[in-house]
C-alpha cells in the first residue's frame, strides 16, 4: 500500500479504551483477525515438509486494510495480550536519560576544574 508510513508507530486510541490502537494509516480503530499457518516439521535440522496448522493472529484496519504484516510485526500467538512491545519505548527512554546523565557529570568535572584552578 503506497503512502504508508511505517515508521508510526501503532498507539492507543483517544478517549477510547487503553486495548484499542489506531491504524497508523487512517487513524480507524484496528481489529483482531486470525490466520491459519503450517507448522514446519524438522528431522535432523533438515526441512521434512509441513505438519499441522496452527492459529496466529495479527491487526488489520477495517476502513483501509492496513495490516501489522505490512510493516512486518510478526503475528502473535494469542489474540489478548500486548501488540506493542514496551520495551522498546523504555529503551529509548533508558538512552536519554543515560545521555543527560552524562552531561550532569561532564558539567560536573569542568565546575570542579574551575574551582580547583581558581584555588591553586
């Protein structure tokens, strides 16, 4: 789908209950729909053909049919649960606050080189 833009990052909607993400495309509430994919069958780490199927589940837009598979989420096991991984936010968060704690001590060893060059 062209004019999507990937980099949106799905978030929960506005007055609407915290389990419910907008579409990144047209701002619509997203839906949970299922899938039914095979399970790969190994034999001594080799590709032996396909066994049963099992149910995955992903989000999909019902007004554009914007999809997770198209920025590739991968799909989830079970349809409640998180569809956005927190851990990424509280990494980013982590770099920043890591980045101004750098600076406090950088401030910090040039106050005290002032004082001690004043000082001697």
């Amino acid at each position: 789908s062209s004019g999507i833009n990937a980099e949106w990052p799905l978030r929960p909607g506005k007055n609407k209950c915290q389990s419910c993400l907008e579409c990144p495309n047209c701002t619509n509430i997203l839906q949970v729909r299922s899938a039914q994919v095979p399970m790969v069958r190994r034999e001594a780490g080799k590709v032996k053909g396909f066994g049963q199927f099992k149910k995955v589940y992903y989000l999909q837009c019902s007004f554009c049919f914007w999809t997770t598979r198209d920025v590739n989420q991968p799909d989830k096991a079970a349809s409640n649960g998180p569809w956005i991984e927190p851990q990424v936010e509280d990494t980013w968060m982590i770099g920043i606050i890591n980045y101004y704690r750098h600076l406090i001590q950088k401030r910090k060893k040039y106050r005290l080189r002032l004082c001690v060059d004043t000082t001697a």
